[in-house]
C-alpha cells in the first residue's frame, strides 16, 4: 500500500474515503434541489455537482500531497455513483427533465448530447469525474499540505456515520410527509428494478420515498467498503469485526424498511397480498439511530485521541460514567415514545385534526423533562469538573447546546402538528418535525460517545486500572 514519507499519508483509503464523501456530498446536493425541480435549480444543481468533484479531488490532494489523487478520487466517485446511472439512462428521452439536462450540456457545456445510452451515461460519468478531480488535484498538489490528518480508520468511519445522518434526514422526511408506502412493492419500485426505475417519475410522495431506499443502497455500500477498510488498515481485529456487525446491522436495517411496505418477502403490486406493518416503521426508525450510534461510535474507537490519550484520576469519575449512562437510556426511551407518537396517529373527521396516542404524546412530553434534567446535569459535570480533557468537555459543551435546540424544537413540533386541522401535510411542520428528528439524533450519539469517552479517559480515584492502546482495562495491579 502507497504511502508518502509521512507514515499516516496512506494514499489507498484516503482515496476511497474522499471518493465516497465527494459522492455523498453530490447525492446530498441533488436531493435537496431534485425537491424543487425548475430549468434554475436545475442549473444550479449541475454546477454545484461539479464544484463538489473539483472540491473533492483538491481536498484529497493535499490530505496525501500527491496531484494523481484526484484522478484516482474522480474514478472511485464515478463507480459509486453507478448506482444512479440506471435511472438517468432510462429515461423517457421526450421528458423535460432529460431534455432540460441535454439542453444544460449541450448550450453551457459545449457537450453534443441527443441520446444517451446506458453506455454514453457510464462513460460521460467517469470522463466527467476523472476530469474535475484531477483539476482539483492538480491545483491542491500545488497549496499547503493538510498536516493534521486523522487515521484512514478513523475518516472513512466520519464519512460513513455521516451518510447514514443523511438518510435519517430522508426517512424523517418520508414520515413527515406519510410518503412511507407511496411506492406498494419491494423491492422493486412499481415493478422496476429498484437502480432502473425512471427518475423522471419520483415524483411527490414517490420521489422521498424511492430516494429514500437509493440512499439505504449507498449507506449499504458504504459500510460494505468500510468494513474491508477496517481490516485492511485496523492492526486492533475487534474494530474490523465490529464494523461486520454494522453491516449486518444495516442489512438488517434494510429488510426492515422493506418489510415495513409488504409485510412478507413478495414482489407483487396487488394491495391485496401486501399487509405493511406499522411496528415494523417504528423499530426501522429506532434501529435506524443505533446504527448512527455505532458509526459514530466506530469513529471515536479508530482516532488518535483514543489511541494515544491518557487515563486521568477524577474523583467521582465511576458516578459521571453512570450519569452519562443514565442519559443514554433515557434518550433511548425518547426515541421509542417518538417514534410510536409520530406513526400511530389517524385522521379525524377534519373537525379535531389529527388523532393521536395519549400515551404516547403524554410519555414523550414528560420523559423530555428527565432527558433536560439529566443532560443538563451531565453536560455540566464535563463542563467544569473536565477542563484538562478537551474531548469530554466538548462533547459535554454539545450536549448541552444539542439539549436547548432539541427543547425549542419540540415545543415548535408539538405546537405545528396539533394546529394541523385535515390530512393535508403544511411544508413547515415537515421542516420542524424532521429537524426535530435529526437533533434528536445527534443528541444520542454524543451521549454515547459521552459515554465511552468517560470509560475511557476517566478513572475514578483510587482505582488502579491499566489501559491498553486500545483503550480497553486491563487487569488491576497487584
């Protein structure tokens, strides 16, 4: 494996992990512009694309201090993007969108394109890519190196987590917007294989909803290359078998999320031999944030700060760990009464707006209290008893801010969804609820990573309990 004088420059992962963050960054950007289509956005789009592809090769260019990265970046970006090739090259070619695109390429471009095959989709793909990363390689070659570069490990995993943050985004979007059984089968797509079904008819509620499952495939192949990256480049076997589990985790994941829509394993349309189960949404949408925990958890495991810091003697370091864990478990109820508050709701008769549990209204309401008490009481110790140890302190610093927005944000969530009178969903309470859902995501994973940093960092005093680099404890002294 190439790596340059310094020893931490691995040039192989590095370019794969910009690969897969230039991609996610262009997925990210076409998601949020494909919601408002138009001849600007379209415009927009395109050019953001392919500031993101000469973005991504200089970025990689200086993390390794070679120009040919981002050549190499263009390729891998290229491959993971096959996944959406199939929708573009089936295409209607008399849709506007294709015709708004053919045009964009061929007037701003200088591109002659009548059409395009899956063939010419591919190649122009990977010309296009290859083309602009390397552009970004070659002027990043020439800028100041990134000195401070975290383990391969350690960015793809950030890379990784931050892709399934992504699609905890669409998902709470898909809920917000009961778009969860606008497509009937899985997984086909109205009986389209899943990577072949036209872009051109993700429209409304399909749209989120089939996006939604293209961005489950990307987080699937994400964690797939991750976890051929951990044993690759991990000396510490544990992380790559633990990033094995995430991916079953995530495959797991998946099946969820498409039973959820049949019920059984079937590849029929008809309504009538499809059953979609309502408590199979809520465990995908609770299973959903463990496996962002992990992530980020697998994140922390492989940084430097893991490896290389130092265990310190903090009188009441056993009661911070069990307040931090305390906090997790309350979260975690959080998340499960949210969950079943936002899937098991009815229509009224339009006179009362929406029916919703009480129980479950009620139990989120009141156990928000104990999350604030809790957090802000944990958030607080590593705020002024940690001022030696900056990743707890941090982390404790995000707690708390994550705790005021995530308050804030449910009261406007609770206010938007009881003014709400009939079935028809107001923009705002989608924005709200899903932002809602998002924080509240971001809030578990620094609580576990709380958690793991005190285990690891702290020791309570009087206690003589040896560290390994790896960070797990060893056998006390004799």
């Amino acid at each position: 494996m190439a790596t340059d004088p310094d020893s931490h420059r691995t040039t192989a992962p590095t370019v794969i992990t910009m690969g897969f963050a230039t991609t996610v960054g262009m997925w990210f950007v076409g998601y949020v512009c494909m919601t408002s289509p138009g001849l600007v956005v379209g415009e927009v789009l395109f050019v953001a694309m392919l500031v993101l592809l000469v973005a991504g090769g200089l970025i990689g260019s200086r993390l390794t201090a070679r120009w040919s990265t981002g050549f190499k970046i263009g390729f891998v970006t290229a491959t993971v993007n096959l996944l959406l090739i199939g929708a573009l090259a089936s295409e209607d070619r008399n849709d506007p969108w294709v015709l708004q695109l053919m045009s964009f390429m061929n007037h701003k471009v200088h591109l002659r394109v009548e059409s395009p095959s899956m063939l010419a989709w591919i190649a122009g793909s990977y010309g296009v890519s290859i083309l602009l990363c390397g552009i970004g390689g070659l002027v990043g070659a020439r800028m100041r190196p990134i000195t401070a570069v975290p383990s391969p490990s350690c960015l793809f995993a950030i890379v990784a987590s931050s892709t399934v943050f992504l699609l905890l985004i669409t998902g709470g979007l898909v809920t917000g917007l009961e778009a969860g059984l606008a497509v009937p089968d899985w997984p086909n797509s109205f009986g389209h294989n899943m990577l072949l079904y036209p872009l051109s008819e993700m429209t409304g509620g399909i749209y989120y909803e089939h996006a939604h499952r293209l961005y489950g495939m990307l987080v699937g192949l994400t964690v797939l290359v991750m976890t051929v990256l951990m044993f690759a480049c991990e000396r510490r076997r544990w992380i790559g078998w633990l990033t094995a589990v995430v991916l079953l985790m995530v495959c797991l994941q998946g099946l969820m999320g498409g039973l959820r829509v049949t019920g059984t394993l079937t590849l029929s349309q008809d309504a009538t031999q499809l059953s979609p189960s309502t408590i199979l949404a809520i465990i995908h949408g609770v299973f959903g944030q463990v496996v962002f925990c992990m992530l980020v958890l697998i994140a922390a495991f492989t940084s430097r700060t893991w490896l290389e810091g130092s265990r310190r003697t903090i009188p009441g370091a056993v009661s911070d760990t069990w307040v931090s864990a305390l906090l997790v478990l309350v979260l975690l109820v959080q998340l499960v009464l949210g969950a079943c508050y936002r899937h098991l709701h009815g229509h009224s008769d339009g006179t009362e707006g929406l029916l919703y549990p009480a129980w479950a209204l009620y139990g989120h309401a009141m156990n928000a209290t104990l999350v604030l008490i809790v957090g802000a009481v944990c958030g607080l110790k590593c705020w002024s008893n940690h001022r030696e140890i900056p990743i707890v302190r941090r982390t404790g610093a995000s707690i708390l801010i994550l705790i005021g927005i995530q308050l804030l944000l449910g009261v406007g969530a609770l206010i938007v969804v009881l003014l709400r009178r009939d079935a028809e969903i107001p923009i705002y309470e989608v924005i709200v609820t899903t932002v809602h859902q998002a924080t509240g995501a971001l809030l578990l994973a620094m609580a576990v990573l709380l958690l793991a940093w005190n285990g690891r960092l702290l020791e309570e005093a009087g206690s003589h309990a040896a560290v390994s680099r790896d960070g797990l404890i060893a056998q006390p002294r004799a």
